[in-house]
C-alpha cells in the first residue's frame, strides 16, 4: 500500500534543520522555537565572500592606472533568511520582539552551526515583509567591520633551545611532551 505525508502537517518541537544561526552565544533557532511558533533559519549569504579596496591611481599618458600593492578587505556582510511562525498574532509579535532584543550588541559573536568558525557582527537590519499571516520568511543583515573569520585557537609552545641541531631526531610530541612537564 501507498503511504501519503501531510504537508500541512506541523513539524515538532525540537527538529531543527542543520544549519542554526548563533549571535553572541545564543542559538536562535532553538531559542525562539517552542510549542506554538519557531524560527528557522534557512540559507545564508555572504560568508564566503570577499570584497577587497584596491587604490589606484591615474597617470597621465598611461592606459589604465597604476595600482598599489597594498589592497586591504572591505567589510563583510552576512544576510540570513529565515522563517519566523507562531499561531497567534499576539503571539508573533511576541516572538519578533524577542528576536530583536537577542540581536542587540555592537560586535558579538556571529557564527553556524554547519561551520568551527565565527565572526564579529553587529545586526544592521532585521528585514520583516508586510505582515499578512503570522508565517513569514524575513531576513537578517549582519554587518562585520571586521571582515574576517576566526576559528579555534591553537595552543603555542615556547622552544628554549636556540639551534636546530639540539632539536635534531625529536618529534613534536617529544617537544611538547617536554614543554608541558
């Protein structure tokens, strides 16, 4: 026998899609989704983007311009749609507001759960349509004027000896098997 989905059907609390969004340690998707309504996040745009500032400088009787060498990275930009839904008016409101007070902060952590890596971003627009039903794809813009990414940081270890001979035939876990003792 045949066996049919309801697409009307309400998924339930807890399922979440593999990417989440994170802003200043707050996981937004589980923390604006409950029983009647959710945030999902569903596509983000701009983190492997790179804009750079190239100077350049027109010469008299040259084709084209003379370029420095010294380009550096404009800002980034991070927009995130996402789905917002809840099964009252009041309700949506509710959950909107709460968005908006997460999202406070100048610089805080930005980051997915899909990547080990993270921004510093501050919020520049929280784009909402016009509020026909309480069911609405709406996007997020975050601003970072720190253009790059950051991971995890690695530990550094300090060599006390000056020459590459007085290493010689060790590996590094003899070198920090030593370094740690």
């Amino acid at each position: 026998m045949y066996k049919f989905v309801d697409l009307n059907e309400r998924g339930t609390y807890g399922s979440f899609l593999s990417n989440q969004t994170i802003f200043n340690d707050i996981n937004l998707d589980q923390q604006l989704t409950d029983e009647t309504g959710s945030f999902v996040t569903l596509t983000v745009e701009g983190r492997g983007n790179v804009k750079q500032r190239i100077k350049t400088t027109e010469v008299p009787g040259m084709d084209g311009a003379l370029e420095y060498t010294n380009t550096t990275y404009d800002v980034r930009e991070i927009a995130v749609k996402y789905k917002l839904s809840d099964r009252t008016n009041e309700g949506f409101r509710s959950r909107v507001n709460r968005l908006n007070g997460l999202l406070r902060g100048s610089k805080r952590r930005l980051c997915f759960t899909d990547e080990d890596a993270f921004y510093y971003a501050t919020l520049s627009e929280n784009t909402i349509p016009e509020e026909k039903k309480n069911e609405l794809i709406c996007e997020l813009t975050f601003l970072c004027s720190n253009p790059y990414k950051y991971g995890q940081s690695h530990k550094t270890i300090a060599l006390k000896k000056y020459t590459w001979e007085e290493y010689a035939g060790q590996t590094w876990r003899d070198l920090i098997g030593t370094y740690n003792a």
